[in-house]
C-alpha cells in the first residue's frame, strides 16, 4: 500500500509540533458522540441550528455549543440569513474524513 507522506511539505521541527498538534485537536474534537452526530448530518447539507437539534432529539443551545467547538476546530462553517445561521461543514476534507472513519471501523 502506497501512502503519501503528508508531512513533506513541513519545513521544521516547530512547524511540525503546530501541525501534529492540530491533528491531535481535531480528533480530539471528533471524539465526542454528539459532535460527530451533528457533522453527519451537516454533510447530508446545510442545516439551521433548531433543525439539527430536532433531528438529533437536544436542545438548541446544546446544539450551538457543539458548533462553536466544531466551528473553532475549523470543521464547520456558517453564514447568515437574515437573523438566521445556516451552518454547512467546511469542506469535503471532512466528508472524506467521514467516509475513511466508516470505512476503516467497518473493517474491522
């Protein structure tokens, strides 16, 4: 199996430490149930937040602190509709992230 060294492109040892210290965040972020919950639903496409919290049985407002997390992870993004906030995941690297998880725990 051919894997691509992805740290290549790291020039030193502090940039290094920066990156591999995000990595651990993110999945660190994506240890939590209800987070990954909301994440697979955000890649079904963009949500508001009371239509997550419905379709995921929780409040509003726990919902919205899942998403300020995830939103300082970088793994979501949102914009504005009027009062509204319309949130959506950040890009395909986190579907991909996704579909690479289920895949490697279904093969087990």
């Amino acid at each position: 199996m051919d894997v691509k060294d992805p740290l290549k492109a790291v020039r030193t040892r502090e940039d290094l430490e920066s990156v591999l210290y995000d990595l651990s965040e993110t999945f660190r972020v994506l240890g939590d149930l209800t987070r990954v919950r909301i994440l697979m639903a955000l890649i079904g496409g963009e949500m508001y937040v009371r239509d997550l919290a419905e379709s995921l049985e929780i409040s509003d407002s726990a919902v919205s602190h899942q998403l300020r997390i995830l939103r300082n992870c970088r793994l979501v993004k949102f914009r504005k509709e009027g009062k509204n906030v319309v949130y959506s995941i950040s890009d395909e690297h986190v579907a991909t992230i996704f579909h690479e998880g289920i895949e490697h725990v279904e093969g087990m």
